[in-house]
C-alpha cells in the first residue's frame, strides 16, 4: 500500500503560526523532505521533532523526486516542507505534487501560512479578483510578456522580491504599469512587521535614499477598468464609423453583427450606429 505525501505549511516568520495538525504530522511521518535542512531543523528542534530529515530543492528536485515517489509507493509516509510558508507556492515542491499525482500516490495539504495571502490581506487593496506573480522571470522575453500583461491587468497583483533587487524592480513595474497603488510588506508576522499603502512613484523616491533590508511582498493594484475601457473606445476615434465597419465586413460578418460589433467597440448602441450610417 503507498504512502501519502504531507504538503505542510510551516511559519513565515513567527513560530506560533505553526498549527496543531502539522506538527502532529511532522512528529508521525517517516521523514521529512526539506528544501533546506539547515533552516528546518531550527523548527524541529524547537519543537521537539526527532523525524529524519532529507533534503529536497531546486537543485535536485527532479532527480530527488523519483527517489521520494519510490519510497511513498512503497509505503513511506513524508512530510514536505519549504522553508517558509505553503510548499508548491512559488518553490520546487510543486514538481513532487507533479510526480505523485502522475505515479497516482495520495496527495493532502495541512493549510498554514502562505506571504502571499497575508501580504493580500492587509494591503488594503481589492483581494476580491487577484493574481500571484511571484518573483518576475529572469528570462528577458518572458519577464517582458509578464510586464506587458501587467498594463491591462485589473485584478491584484502579487510579486515576491529580494531587497538587491527591490528598486530596479519598483522601475519597471513603474514604467509599464504607471503610477499605481502598492503595499510593500516585509517581515510578516515578525516583531518588526512593516505594510506600507503607497504609490510606486513614492516607493520609488524612498528606496532611492534608503536601503532595503528583508524580504518583500509587493501587492500591486490592478488597472482602472473605466479607464481601460475609455481608452480602447478612444482608440476608434481617429477612424470614421465607415471605415470600422469594413473592418469587420471584411471578416466575413453580415452588416447586422459588423454594426453590434462597431457599437461594442464605440460604447454605442447599435441603433445609434445604424442612424449614423443612414444619415
């Protein structure tokens, strides 16, 4: 009979984060898979967790991961942990949930802390719609299609950065997404816990002058949908209503679809565009 694979959550910051059932787990698995077992055993010692320990991270993720998959189909129980927070969030454990799931071994989740959500919760921005970035690519065209999405993007947006690269970072953001709303959070659920609500413009101006220390979680509000709106109808304006009909005539629409289609463009009605065109 296999195993199960425990994803446990473990503390950003404070340690009493930690819950009940994880810990339980930790204590009753047969060994723990950890991204860095330097940092892990700080939390197992502190809790009084004698469980083995292996090393589990991106640089040996995939060739780890067969291993760990053979030991849970052979019955072993393991508990996966990140250093900090929910793994699978943003760090290699989501290749080991690719590997189990493919190999058919059971899966479970122990909910807990996860920076990115309580970064989201106290921005004091939209948490209704939002979207998780994590850090931006290292690949130039692909950190690119990232900030090319971001000019358009409504919903929140979260992003992880590290304090070297912090301020280059504010400036790109800055350069394609304007001057929005952001929350920088730092230390989370730490002594020295810092949120600040403030613009890029302003984040911009701080950093310039002051060092940045810690690891941060910048939640970015999305774009203005009125506004987006407004400035795709304005786009048609240097076009005459003829000329973006043929746009859609050519396409193959009948003359009834290309005038709903034209209206939709325009924040017309179609009745308004139909009178136009018989003037």
């Amino acid at each position: 009979m296999s195993g199960k694979l425990y994803l446990c959550a473990t503390p950003i910051g404070n340690l009493d984060d930690i819950t009940l059932r994880v810990l339980d787990t930790l204590k009753t698995v047969d060994v723990i898979a950890a991204e860095d077992t330097r940092h892990t055993i700080k939390l197992l010692n502190h809790f009084d967790i004698k469980t083995p320990m292996t090393s589990y991270h991106e640089f040996n993720k995939i060739e780890k991961a067969h291993i760990l998959v053979a030991e849970l189909q052979a019955g072993k129980n393991i508990a996966l942990v990140t250093d900090a927070g929910t793994p699978g969030i943003s760090d290699p454990g989501e290749e080991l949930v690719k590997f189990c799931q493919e190999a058919g071994v059971e899966v479970t989740s122990l909910p807990g802390p996860a920076a990115c959500i309580t970064a989201l919760t106290i921005s004091g921005l939209s948490t209704r719609r939002f979207c998780f970035e994590a850090f931006l690519p290292t690949d130039k065209k692909e950190r690119e299609a990232v900030l090319e999405r971001l000019k358009t993007e409504t919903r929140t947006t979260i992003f992880y950065e590290a304090p070297h690269r912090l301020i280059k970072t504010l400036k790109v953001l800055r350069e394609h997404a304007g001057n929005r709303r952001l929350n920088i959070c730092k230390e989370l659920t730490k002594r020295y816990e810092k949120n600040w609500l403030t613009t890029l413009d302003e984040a911009i101006a701080w950093y310039e002058t002051n060092d940045a220390r810690g690891e941060y979680v910048l939640v970015l509000e999305g774009a203005d949908a009125k506004v987006l709106e407004k400035e795709r109808q304005a786009a048609w304006d240097t076009m005459s209503i003829e000329e973006h009909m043929e746009i859609y005539l050519s396409k193959g629409q009948t003359k009834k679809e290309a005038m709903k289609s034209v209206a939709s463009d325009r924040g017309m009605t179609k009745r308004e565009v139909y009178q136009y065109l018989i003037q």
